[in-house]
C-alpha cells in the first residue's frame, strides 16, 4: 500500500501531466503551426461580434483567483494526510458542544445521528461534551446526560429579523438558553452530518491548540449507501474545493476569502457571540458566508481542521438545483450587504461575479469553436489552464472521495469516468441556477430532502 507522501506525489504528476497534455490539445501551448489561429477577426466577423467576443473570452479569468487558491492548495499540502494523531489527551480537552440545527422534519434521522455522533466521539475517547439539537419542532430526544434539545418559540424573534436557521442559531446565544461558558467551543453540523473518529481527532487538536476561534474541515460524500450517484459524482468537486481553496486559506492566510461551509463549523463560543447571527435577512440564506464575513472583518482567524466528515449529496436532481440557487442567492445577499466592508469580500465578490457570468462563460466555449480569435499567448495559456484545471477537480474529488481497495479498480475507474461524464450536466444545472437565483426571490430557504428512508413507500 503505497503511503500518504507516495499518493501526494503521484497526484501531482498526474495533475502535471493532465493540464500539459490539456494545454497543448487547446493551444494553450503551441507546438505547431496549426495551433495558430490566423485570421483578423475585425475583419472576418465585425466589430460588434468581435468585441462581444473578445468579452466572453476574458469573462474566464473571471475564476482565476479560485482556480490559483485550488491549484497551490492541493500542491502545496500534502493532499493524502495520514490518520490525525491525537496531540494531547482528549481528557484535557475544554468542553466541547455539538450542535446540530434541524426544523424537525426529519426526526428519526436525527435521533440516529446524534447516537452514532455520540458513539464516535465516546469510542474516540472524548468525554468532556454535549450534544445539543436545535429545532422547530419537537423531536423528542430520547434523555441523555449528553444530549440537550432545545425547542425554537414560534413567537421567538431577533433583533434584526434574522429567519431560517440564522434564526435558530441565534436563539443558542441568548442568555436564558446558552449553558455555555466563553471558553467552551461548539461544532456546528447539519442535522446528516456524520462525525468520524479523524474528525473528532482533529478537532481536539484544534481547541487544544486555541490559537484560532474558528475552523474548518473536509466533507465527503461518497461514503455508505450512495443514493444518487449522478449528484455524488458531481460534488466530487466540492471535495476538490475543501482540499484546495479552503485548506490554503485557512492554513497559510487564516483567514475566509472564499467564506466558509455552513456544517463542520467549529467556534469557540466567546467569538461566536461577539460576530453573532443575528444579521437580518441578508445574513439569513447563506448565514454561514455572512458570519464567515462578519467574522473575517472584525478580525478574527480561522484554520483548517485535519480528518472529514460524511454527508450525503442531495437525493435528486431537483434538490440539487435548488440547493445551488439557494447558495448563489445568499451569497448575493451578502456580497450587496453595506455591513461586510468591500476589502473583505473581493475574493468573494469576483466569485460570484464568475458564477453570476457563468451562462456566458459557457456560450464562450461554443463561439471559441464557430469564430476562432486570435489572443495573446498568456491568455490562451491561462484559458486552458483554467479548463484544466477544473475538470482535474472532478479527478481529484473521485480520488478522494472512492476508496480503489474498497470499490476495485474496474468500478473506481468507471467513478472516475462518470464524474468526467457529470460536467456537462452539472454546468448546465449551474447554469439554470444562476438564472433562476437572480430571477427569483431570494429570501427562502428550501432544505432538500435528508432521510433516504423517506424516500421508501411501503
């Protein structure tokens, strides 16, 4: 079995590899003469059509800062990290909260969770927790010395009007229900994540250490029973993105360019209460990114957690849609927001701005083949790097998210392929979701579906 340094360094020759061969099929880097394209475009096509063109091509830099922070992340760190070891005992550990925020809709899920998180971070050895649901409705938590649920109030409002789950978030802060201490740290997860005992490991590591309030880790998909293979295959990227953009921002700047996810959501509960999530219905949809953002202006630092977490990938195709229109909209709704100040949301601002113009990036790889232009050779080069690139991510999120000895090399090798094989179908998702998000209201909430047993009819 080849150990943790051995598949880092074959990942980035793979990765090497890929976008050199990339980059000469599109000419991004040109070895004949054929690769040349030798036409005045003013001429042959106008200069409307020209102009338009030539805008469309540089819309794709658009996703470069994200592409960089991706590229460098999975480089630079080792990409195939060993088990996490423990850095002191678990028994010197503050108290640590687990908090889990639900509507209530899926209750029998969540009773099963909580178990098997609590199990996890028993068999862990961890001692000194609790694990907290939050919900709208009564889930009836069977009692345990280490659980506590706390019921919303219909009638309970905040300052600003915060709704959703910033709503509920907020209600754990108020002093007649927070039991915490300053000192303490809670883990913020959604009510299908799954602790792991690296993850738990990781965590420990990180309070103990204390010298970030918040942290971060990856979530994988692909684990378990997969329910939907096209949706799992498809956020294999997002794998990519926690390894990548997320890690090197937190590990080498500490700090939220790019923001954050909103589950393995670590905090220290001091900081958590000054930045607060009480922020109005701008900081409603996507509260995650508006704390993040909160956060990141009042100064605080955030670092990366070792060992992941499981989450499924939505159930259909459907909540797939809705989950990405619902993202784009909150993210909207914080980057128009006059309470982030500008310098702190640029990276996010240029994010957004390449995902808003997706529809057009795309319609760019369909006029680059029928008007061919000429451009400098830098920009070819970056164009087809940032190509490259992202389908890399595909790659790479299989590889992260399948296990070869678990699924053999035939199935693992069709996992690769089929998630090559989502692009398409993901861009045009994307992009169906950019149109709707910046079409439709965006102060709602949709939560996809959670329980696959709900998806059984007898």
């Amino acid at each position: 079995m080849l150990n943790s340094t051995s598949k880092h360094v074959l990942h980035c020759a793979l990765l090497f590899g890929l976008l050199l061969a990339f980059e000469i099929f599109c000419g991004g880097i040109k070895v004949k003469e054929s690769s040349f394209v030798a036409i005045d475009p003013w001429e042959e096509y106008g200069a409307l059509l020209t102009i338009v063109l030539y805008m469309l091509r540089l819309l794709t830099l658009l996703t470069l800062p994200q592409v960089l922070f991706n590229f460098f992340g999975l480089v630079i760190y080792n990409a195939f990290p060993e088990k996490v070891i423990l850095k002191g005992s678990p028994l010197l550990a503050p108290f640590i909260c687990i908090r889990i925020v639900t509507r209530g809709d899926y209750s029998e899920l969540v009773k099963t969770n909580v178990l098997r998180n609590m199990n996890t971070c028993l068999d862990t050895g961890l001692e000194n927790f609790l694990i907290e649901v939050v919900t709208d409705k009564l889930i009836d938590l069977p009692k345990h010395r280490r659980t506590r649920e706390i019921v919303v109030p219909r009638e309970y409002k905040t300052k600003t009007g915060a709704m959703f789950k910033a709503r509920a978030l907020q209600y754990c802060l108020e002093d007649k229900v927070n039991v915490l201490n300053n000192n303490d740290w809670v883990v913020h997860l959604d009510e299908e994540t799954l602790l792991t005992e690296n993850s738990v490991r990781g965590i420990i590591n990180f309070v103990l250490d204390g010298k970030h309030p918040f942290g971060q880790g990856l979530i994988t998909y692909a684990n378990e029973n997969v329910v939907n293979w096209l949706t799992t295959l498809a956020d294999s990227f997002r794998v990519s993105d926690d390894m990548g953009k997320l890690r090197l921002q937190f590990k080498m700047f500490h700090k939220p360019y790019f923001s954050w996810k909103g589950s393995y959501v670590v905090t220290q509960v001091h900081a958590e209460k000054a930045v607060s999530f009480d922020n109005g219905i701008d900081g409603s949809v996507a509260e995650d990114c508006f704390f993040a953002m909160r956060a990141f202006a009042q100064g605080y630092t955030f670092n990366f957690i070792e060992g992941e977490m499981y989450e499924k990938s939505p159930f259909t195709l459907t909540d797939f849609l809705q989950q990405r229109k619902r993202w784009l909209q909150g993210i909207l709704l914080v980057v128009r927001s006059a309470s982030i100040p500008i310098r702190n949301k640029i990276l996010l601002g240029i994010s957004l701005c390449s995902w808003i113009t997706m529809p057009l990036s795309t319609s760019n790889m369909i006029f680059a083949a029928i008007y061919p232009i000429p451009c400098p050779n830098l920009i070819d080069f970056v164009c087809a790097f940032i190509a490259g690139f992202n389908i890399y991510m595909y790659v790479f999120g299989v590889i992260k998210s399948f296990s070869l000895y678990r699924f053999g090399l035939i199935k693992f090798l069709a996992c690769v392929i089929g998630a090559l094989c989502t692009i398409p179908i993901n861009v045009v998702i994307e992009n169906v979701a950019v149109i709707w998000g910046l079409l439709g209201k965006k102060n709602k909430f949709y939560v996809v579906q959670k329980d696959v047993r709900a998806l059984v009819t007898v």
